[in-house]
C-alpha cells in the first residue's frame, strides 16, 4: 500500500466533497473491495482506486482545465467543451502528486473509469463497473441485471454497461471516442468468446 492510509484519504476526500459525492466515493470504494474478492484481486489497492476515483470530481470545471493545460495533459475538443469530463484525468494526476500514489494500477483505474480503453487491466475493470453499480446509485439503465452480471461475468457487466451508456447517448457530440473504442474492443472480445 502507498504512504497514505485509507483512513488518512476518507477524511481528505470528506472534506474536498461534497456529501453525496463522498457517499458515493464510500459505495464506490466498498463495490470494488467486493469485486476485488470474488475476482480474486488485492482489496487493499481495489479500495484505494475506489476511494479516489472521483478526488477531482468536486473540483470547479475552470480549475480542471486550467490543472489540465498546466500540466500538459491530453484535452480533446470535447473536453475543452466540457471540462467535467477531465475529472478523470485530472484525478490521475492529483492522486499522483497531491496524494503520493506511484501505482500505477491504481492510478490507470482513477484515469479510465469514466471512459473506459480497450484491453483495461482487472482493477480498472473493477472500479469502471464499482463506480457504475455502487448502492447509491439508482437511475442507470438496467441496473439490476448488471448488478448480477457484475458478480458473474465482469467482462460481460462490462460491456453492457458501455453498451447502455452509448445506448443512452446515442448520437449525441457528446460521446467520447475513447468510450466507443472500448466498447467495439469488449464487443469482438466477447464475440471471440462464443463457441463456433
């Protein structure tokens, strides 16, 4: 584990959030030590990403932009446009130098738990679905079925979850490229699965 306890970042996170994100930050972190047991996955580091995944959430969308252009990271188009949608990226960056995290596991989870990429590690797996089956969470698309599919097949919970968020966007300018990669990427995955 890194130098920072899991204690020490709960009460960093209370005060940087605002109550319902740090109740959903606490689902979070909880959905992925669950997940982390039934796949067999270190609980420690599942909870650490769990916990900060949204740490830059909260913070306000010009400070993000500005944080992002400062620190030379990637801003797409979309992004400029929307610079919500740097929470992860910048949450990449803040566990890294303001919370002293160096894994890099967990860091990957923080930065592609909103888009997702093609070929994700199990933690960024784990926290992608945490993040999207938390118990707070309640106005997501089928959410039930991917509640169980979560514990049954992750891949699969996986790809339904890109599936009914693409679904949900549709044709929208709003849909990152990235997520639409990841989603192609789980889909021939799964169909090199079936059986001939």
């Amino acid at each position: 584990m890194d130098t920072v306890s899991i204690r020490d970042l709960k009460k960093e996170m209370k005060k940087s959030m605002d109550d319902s994100r740090y109740e959903h930050t606490l689902g979070v972190m909880y959905t992925s030590a669950a997940l982390a047991m039934r796949y067999g996955y270190d609980i420690d580091r599942a909870q650490l990403a769990g916990l900060l995944h949204d740490c830059a959430k909260c913070m306000p969308n010009a400070k993000k932009l500005k944080t992002a252009e400062k620190n030379g990271l990637e801003i797409s188009e979309l992004e400029r446009k929307n610079p919500f949608m740097l929470h992860a990226k910048v949450g990449e960056l803040l566990a890294r130098k303001k919370y002293d995290i160096d894994d890099e596991e967990v860091l990957g989870a923080i930065r592609w738990h909103t888009t997702g990429r093609p070929n994700m590690s199990l933690l960024e797996k784990i926290v992608y679905v945490a993040d999207y089956i938390e118990p707070k969470r309640e106005k997501a698309p089928n959410l039930k079925e991917v509640r169980q599919l979560a514990f049954i097949n992750l891949d699969q919970a996986l790809l339904k979850i890109l599936e009914d968020t693409l679904g949900y966007l549709g044709d929208s300018e709003d849909v990152d490229t990235m997520t639409k990669a990841t989603y192609d990427f789980y889909k021939r995955d799964q169909k090199d699965e079936l059986p001939e």
